[in-house]
C-alpha cells in the first residue's frame, strides 16, 4: 500500500474556487464607491492616529534636547530584541505608506467617477461651503503628499535642506534647529500644516459619516470634534517651528 497522498480534485477547485470567490468580492467592492469611501475611511482612521502620536511626540522638543533624543532613540529600538533595531520602525512605515497610497488612489478615483458620473451640460445650485471643502481636500491632499516626499527626505533622511555634514542621525534637537533656521522650510511646514488642518476638518467629519457613526443627533457634535481635532494637530505641529523663527529654542 502507497504511503503517499493525493489531494481531492474537487477539494482543490472548491478551495481555488473559494479563492477567486473572495478575491473578485474584493475587487468588485473596490470598484464601487462606498468601496472607495469606506477604504479612505479605514486608512484615514490609521493615519490620523499616526498624526496625533507623531504629533505628540513631536512636542517632547520642548522637554529639551536629551528627551526628544531619547524618544528617537526608542523608536529605533522598539521591538529588540525579536526584531534588530529599526525593523519594526520600517515595518510602521511601510504600513502608513502603504494607507497613504491606497488614500490617496481611492481618492483621485472617487473624485475621476464623480466627475465622469455627472451629466454634460447638467447644472445644479450647488452648496458653497461644500464645494470649497471639497476644493480644498483636493488641493490640500496634492500639497500634503508633496509635503511627505519632502519631509521624508529633509527631517526623516536628512537628504535635502542641509548643508553637508550637518545632519547627524537620531540627533533630533540639533536636527530641527538647523532645519528650521531656514525660514522659507520653516513657512512651508506652517503651509502644509495648515492644509493639514483643513483636510482633517473636512476628513474626520467624512470619515464618522461614511463608518456610520453619526446621527441627527451628534452630527453637530462630531463637526465641533472634527475641527477642534484640525485646531490641535496644527497648533501642535506649528508650535515647533514657530519656536525656532522666534528663538524660543536654541
């Protein structure tokens, strides 16, 4: 008798018929616009916690140059020692860059079938306010992916805005000191961070509709949170290189 073993014909078309089944929901949910909405929804939800805890740890610079220093040192070896120092820093990463493509293409695709999904010659009194949010998400989402490219590679990399020699890895203080001494790069962080605000105004908002967490009865509620939310993070962000233009750091 032959100790070997032969997989079930109809066991494997059942398991590769499953496989597509699951597989062309997906694609076919994606297709549509609640797919859209509802994957800008999920990954707005992981980038804005990242911006808060960015955010936060962001104002550790206040605490001097030994905190701020030691909490880049941390982040570094966050995982050790299951993971070598750094890994588990580029496996957030890869994560937040992966919800910012997938943000970012749901978007450009909502906005291209709402366009294609709107009647030649067609012409409606459209609301103001909304169209200017919506204007300003465009806009503001262009300069906001500009902005990460340039961030991660000035701050995160050191790459740009240096002069040679003059970043040094996981000196974060010295870092920031020097980066926001050129008061053009400092402008241009206050800019983005106020497209920021604006998209996270706007988005939250969105985001609590589209995962159904509003009512009647909160949906003012939940805009009073979603701008205050946008008020903090740009304050919060802002405040570091307003301190290095006025001298507060040093």
């Amino acid at each position: 008798m032959s100790n070997s073993t032969s997989l079930n014909p109809v066991h494997v078309s059942k398991v590769t018929t499953r496989g597509v089944a699951v597989s062309s929901r997906f694609t076919s949910f994606w297709q549509t616009m609640i797919g859209k909405k509802v994957v800008m929804a999920v990954t707005g939800v992981v980038l804005i916690g990242f911006v808060i805890g960015h955010m936060i740890g962001n104002l550790k610079i206040f605490a001097g140059p030994n905190e701020i220093d030691t909490y880049a040192r941390f982040l570094r070896e966050a995982g050790t020692p299951e993971l070598s120092n750094g890994q588990l820093l580029w496996v957030v990463r890869f994560v937040l860059l992966a919800c910012v493509a997938f943000h970012i293409t749901a978007a450009v695709q909502l906005s291209r079938m709402s366009w294609a999904a709107r009647p030649v010659g067609y012409q409606v009194k459209r609301n103001i306010e909304t169209t200017f949010a919506a204007r300003m998400m465009r806009w503001g989402g262009v300069l906001l992916a500009a902005f990460i490219i340039f961030h991660l590679l000035h701050l995160t990399g050191g790459v740009v805005g240096f002069q040679p020699g003059q970043f040094r890895d996981l000196a974060v203080y010295q870092n920031v000191l020097a980066a926001f001494s050129v008061w053009p790069v400092a402008i241009f962080y206050v800019i983005a961070m106020a497209a920021l605000g604006l998209h996270l105004s706007h988005g939250i908002w969105s985001m609590m509709q589209t995962l159904d967490w509003n009512t009647a009865r909160n949906d003012e509620k939940l805009r009073v949170l979603s701008r205050l939310i946008a008020i903090v993070v740009f304050v919060g962000f802002t405040s570091v290189p307003v301190a290095v233009m006025a001298g507060w750091l040093h």
